[in-house]
C-alpha cells in the first residue's frame, strides 16, 4: 500500500488555500465559568457548575422505564495530550494550522452544540451569550487564521435576534450557529398529565408548521449578513433512543437532525422567500442531501397541484370499474357491484379541504428547475475528511438535472471522530488520490464553497485574513 502524503506534499500540489468550515474548540470550564458570572451572575453560574447528566442518576431500570437516552461519553481527545491541549489553546492551534495544512479555519464551540437545548431561559440565554463573550475574546489575537463561531439559542425568534445582534454588532462575530430544531411539549399531553409532558414532545425544525414565525429571524440574517449554519443531533429522537449505547444513537443522528431542517426550509418556502440566505448543515455529510434532493423532485413531479389531479376520487370512471368487476371479479366477490362501493375505501372515503390539496404550495415550485434553484445554490453539506461519501456531492450523474452539491470541508478537530489532527487533511485528500474527486472537485470542496458560504454573505467575511486575495479573486472582488 502507498504511505499517504504529507501535509506538505499535498500543499504543493494545491493552486488554493485549505478552509475548515466546521473545526471545533473545547472550552476550559473554569475560564468559561467566569464569563458565565459576568454574564448571568453567580447564582445562574453554580447552577450550572452543579448539573449533573441526567442519566448517571438514575438505575438500569429507571433508564429503561424513563427511556432517558445514553448521552456522548469520553467524546474528548485524551491520549493524543497534544490534540487535547491545541482544542483548548487557541494561541497553540493557531500556532498548529500550518502542521495540520489549514490556511483559515472556523472555530465551533463544544458546549455550544449543547445549550441553545437547555429547557431552563435563564440559563440557556446566559450560557450562549457567555460563551459568545469567551471565544470573542479569545480568539481576537487570531482574526488572519482563524474565526470563532456564536452560538445563538431560538427557542423563540425574539431570542435568536437578540443574541444574533449582541454577537455581530457588540462582539463582532461574523458566523453563527444555531439549533435546528426545538423538541416542545405536546399541548394536548401536557394539559391531560403536566408531570408527564416533558416524555411527550414534538421536534420543532423551525421553517414549516412551526409553533413561531421565524421568518424575522431569518430577515435578521440576511441583514447581518451571516450564513445559516446548524450543528444540531438527532440523537434522543426517532430510533436513535437507545438508553444503553451511545454508538447506536449517533451514527447517522447529524444528517438526520439536517435533513428534517433542509425538508423543512424547503417546504415552508423559506428558501423562496430569502433567496439570498445560506444554510450550512454540518457534520452529517453530503449522501442525506442527495437523496432529499432526489425525494423532492420525485415526489413533486407526482404530487403537484396538476398532477394530483390523476389520483383524484373524481376522476374514477366507476362504469367501467363495474363492467371489469362483471367480466374479471368473480374470484373476488358474485354480488353485483354498485357505485356506492367504491366509497368505502378509506384512503379515500374522507372528503378533502381544497385549500389543502396543494402541499408544495409555499414552495412556489412550477418545474424541476425551480426545486434545483432552491437547493442547489442555498445549502452546503459539512463533509468530514475520511467521509467517502463526499464523493456523491461531485457526481453529476447521480444527482437530478446532472448538478453538483456544495460539498464543504470540516475537520471536525477537538472531538472524538479525529484521533490526530494532522491526518485529517491526508485523509481528505484521498479522495483525489483514489480518484473520486477530481483537483478542481477537491478545491470546491477545500476552498471555493466555503468561500461562497460566508463570503456570498458577507463580502468583507474574509478580509484580513491570510485567504482575503484568494477569496476575493474567487468572489470577483
């Protein structure tokens, strides 16, 4: 087998800077504690200094018979003492991208992938914006190679416009993250059993028969000029409950979480009505998107407001249905066949709302090719490096109207799917070397779409950054 190239072998063979869309931090809870005092006070603080995981409570069976879902566990790097300490150190990353063949790199929080689902507002709101405050300020002394992420809780859009605006204009941050989706109580359980009404919930993905009107939120956005991006799980709900391992929940639990939140922009028409906007879903990869890409043209070529019409009750011929049953139904029934029959099928028996009929009507769809300028040019798919699926992202032939999908590089550093930073870019790489991506795919994938991202957002996104020419040569800047 060939020894995979280094760093620097692979950085001479590239006309292009490497970004890392989706890099992450670990936050140092005693400094993060501090920031939580300023921010909420001390008694939000040992409020939170004192919680304790849920599950690590409770028996065997009281997991079972609460069904209380088996968190992450040893998720942090902690042989590699080198790895752990650069997650935590922003000067020694720093220090590390040129090792690692990262030119620019977006820095994600940890615990942030964590509070915008705290139940409790106070704290919720103290956390995010704590943390906010933490990663300004240590990260203000690395703007040319690298910049933190916000956190931005929305559990409300009230909230989520809040933070959005303390975040950008007070700390000066330019990418955010939010949840992409809110698990609420079911009103209905809630009134019947209020004790019972936090194990019956409904998974709120924030664009479609939401319980607030985000579109506020989503304006905001496009004022300040920021990409979308969402890192949320699917873990804890649908089959990725297991009360006993960790594994069995969280494979497959990113694309899940971003696939019900592209779904659900799509068919809330919130990529209609803000087509400037970009999303980014991170983590779970790019094979999830080709097929929801796929679904969507599938099922709207046989479910749109014309093509219905072929499976409308109306529309049956019920004579000639009686004269087959005559010829052909004997084997099925000898009574003679009469119209009303055919009424009692209850898939159709029930009669239909007509404003109703219509189930992409917010999504303004009139040909394959307003589904493709809606996906395509909107959404970007964080693609781990040993990810073979990324692949799929630059295969035309295998997506609708031969397209290419916006494939974005993410390291994924600082947690436990990356046991050595300094292999993720040579893991990446191989893609090319096995010949699935083609130079020009893998510059797309390294450099071009993550410009685009934040830079088709914010103009100014990477300037003063050790990538502003090449970024701006590639915005036509």
């Amino acid at each position: 087998m060939t020894a995979p190239l280094s760093v620097e072998q692979i950085k001479n063979k590239l006309d292009h800077p490497v970004i890392d869309a989706d890099g992450h931090v670990i936050e140092f809870t005693p400094v993060f504690l501090d920031y939580l005092k300023d921010v909420g006070g001390p008694e939000i603080a040992e409020r939170f200094a004192k919680r304790q995981v849920n599950w690590y409570k409770l028996s065997a069976q009281e997991r079972i018979d609460k069904q209380r879902t088996r968190t992450p566990w040893w998720a942090l790097p902690t042989a590699n003492t080198l790895d752990r300490a650069t997650a935590m150190l922003p000067r020694l990353l720093n220090s590390r991208l040129d090792e690692l063949g990262i030119d620019f790199a977006l820095a994600y929080p940890t615990l942030g992938l964590i509070f915008p689902g705290d139940p409790s507002e106070d704290v919720r709101r103290a956390c995010c914006r704590a943390l906010n405050t933490y990663h300004a300020e240590l990260f203000s002394s690395y703007a040319s190679r690298m910049t933190p992420v916000a956190v931005i809780p929305l559990t409300t859009p009230e909230e989520g416009i809040e933070e959005l605006e303390y975040a950008v204009n007070t700390l000066g941050l330019k990418a955010v993250m939010i949840p992409s989706l809110i698990q609420r109580p079911i009103a209905e359980a809630a009134r019947i059993a209020p004790a019972a009404g936090a194990y019956a919930t409904w998974i709120d993905t924030l664009a479609f028969e939401s319980a607030y009107d985000y579109d506020p939120f989503w304006a905001k956005c496009r004022e300040l000029k920021v990409a979308v991006t969402v890192h949320s799980g699917g873990s804890g709900w649908g089959t990725r409950n297991s009360v006993n391992n960790y594994m069995f929940n969280h494979i497959g639990n990113f694309a899940a979480a971003g696939e019900g939140f592209a779904r659900s922009l799509i068919m809330g028409g919130v990529t209609r009505r803000f087509p400037e906007l970009r999303f980014a879903f991170l983590e779970g990869g790019v094979g999830w998107a080709s097929a929801l890409y796929a679904g969507l043209i599938g099922h709207w070529e046989k479910r749109n407001s014309k093509a219905l019409q072929t499976y409308n009750p109306a529309a049956l011929d019920q004579q000639q249905l009686i004269e087959l049953f005559a010829e052909y139904g004997q084997d099925i029934t000898t009574k003679q066949i009469t119209p009303e029959d055919f009424t009692q099928d209850f898939l159709t028996k029930n009669p239909e709302d007509p404003t109703m009929l219509d189930e992409f009507s917010a999504c303004g769809f009139e040909s394959v090719e307003d589904i493709r300028d809606q996906f395509q040019p909107n959404f970007y798919f964080g693609c781990e490096a040993d990810d073979p699926q990324t692949a799929l992202a630059f295969d035309p032939r295998l997506n609708p109207q031969k397209i290419k999908l916006k494939a974005i590089f993410g390291s994924d550093i600082g947690h436990w799917d990356v046991s050595d930073m300094s292999t993720v870019l040579a893991e990446a790489y191989e893609l090319v070397e096995d010949g699935l991506l083609t130079p020009e795919d893998f510059r797309a994938f390294t450099f071009t779409n993550a410009v685009t991202l934040h830079g088709g957002m914010n103009a100014d996104f990477y300037k003063g950054t050790v990538v502003e020419d090449a970024a701006s040569a590639m915005l036509g800047g």
